[in-house]
C-alpha cells in the first residue's frame, strides 16, 4: 500500500485528491497539510511514501518545504501539484528534491500513475512541461529575469508576493529582518522595480505566480 500526504492550503484541494484516491487500489491517503511548516511536522510523524505537494502556499511555501522534506525523509518521494506550468517552477522543484511534476489540469489516471511510478524510484514529468524544459536551451530567456534568481531569493520572491510581511518572513526562514529586507532590495534592483506593488505586478506578468489565488 502507497501511503500519500496531500500538502495544499485549499480545503477544497485537499478533500478533492482524497476522494479521488480513496478508491484507487494500493494507494491510501494518511496525512494532510495546509502549508509547508505543518507538512515536515505531520509528514516526520506519518512517513509518507509519496507527497503531492503544492509550490504556491503560505509561509515557507513548496519549494523550501520540498527542500526540508528530502533532507529530513530521504525515502519519501515528491511530486509538485501546482498550477504553475512554466519555468522556473518546474526545474527549480526538481533541484529541491522533488521526484515529479504535474499541473493541477493533470487528468487523474496520470496522478495515479505518477504516484506509482515515483513510488518505485523513477521521476515522472507531465509531458507538457517535460517538452518546455526539453527546449529551454534553446529558446531565448532573456525577457524572464525570474531565471537568474537565486533559490533564497526565490523564496523571498514568493512571500512577498503572497503578502507576508517582513517579520513574518523574517521569522519563518530564521533570518534577521535587516538580512530579509537586503534580500527585497536586491529584489527590486535586479527585477527594475520600486516596491512590492511592482514586484507582484512583475510576477503575475511572468506567471510567476496566479492573480486568481492571490
């Protein structure tokens, strides 16, 4: 039996994955979470063979908790769940640990036999996202400088653009809020903009992250 952890901060989300799977043979759901902190803490006392686990959440949000979870649980497989289709996303979760990548559109036969397959140690990709990373180098990125972020910066990125405010980030990546505010900074000048406001602006332009969820 596949035990799986749905990691998404939508209820709705959730409840909908647990259904599905509720009645596909070998696979169990045992544990879900709302954001990346409360998944490495439930995931360290239910071992989960396979995560499915969102990018854009609240707090430490997918990408730092997909890097958390492969560290602290080496055999717990994970597979990125999201709505973000285009890159950086895909090959930066890879980078993090993740053992697959699927869009929330996926059809459920495919999320089946994700799970399966990553479940015995092979990596899956939707075909979709596969192919945009396949051509990646060989198409011009110049216009999306998301590409040249660091994965700290990144993360940084997201939570401002998730309306975390300085201390809250601050507090959630143990840093000081003096070193978060150098990270903003460096933000706004490598990415030309002046606040915030311009930084979400930018991000929804690049698909870097979805207005309807904001």
């Amino acid at each position: 039996m596949i035990k799986v952890m749905v990691v998404d901060d939508h209820d709705l989300v959730r409840m909908g994955i647990q259904r599905i799977l509720k009645d596909v043979k070998g696979i169990t759901v045992v544990a879900e979470a709302s954001t990346g902190e409360k998944a490495i803490e439930i995931a360290r006392e239910h071992s989960p063979d396979v995560i499915l686990l969102d990018v854009n959440m609240p707090g430490i949000g997918g990408l730092e908790a997909c890097k958390r979870l492969s560290r602290s649980l080496p055999d717990t497989r994970m597979i990125a769940l999201t709505v973000h289709a285009d890159e950086p996303y895909p090959t930066r979760m890879l980078q993090a640990g993740a053992s697959g990548y699927l869009t929330k559109g996926t059809p459920v036969d495919e999320m089946v036999m994700a799970i399966r397959q990553v479940h015995s140690g092979r990596r899956y990709i939707s075909a979709e996202i596969a192919q945009q990373m396949a051509l990646k180098p060989y198409i011009d990125d110049k216009d999306n400088p998301f590409d040249h972020l660091s994965e700290r910066e990144m993360q940084v990125l997201m939570m401002i653009t998730s309306g975390e405010k300085v201390a809250s980030i601050s507090e959630v990546l143990c840093l000081s809020s003096k070193t978060v505010n150098s990270y903003r900074y460096r933000l706004f000048e490598k990415l030309d903009v002046e606040n915030d406001v311009g930084l979400t602006h930018l991000a929804i332009r690049h698909g870097i992250i979805d207005p309807a969820v904001l």
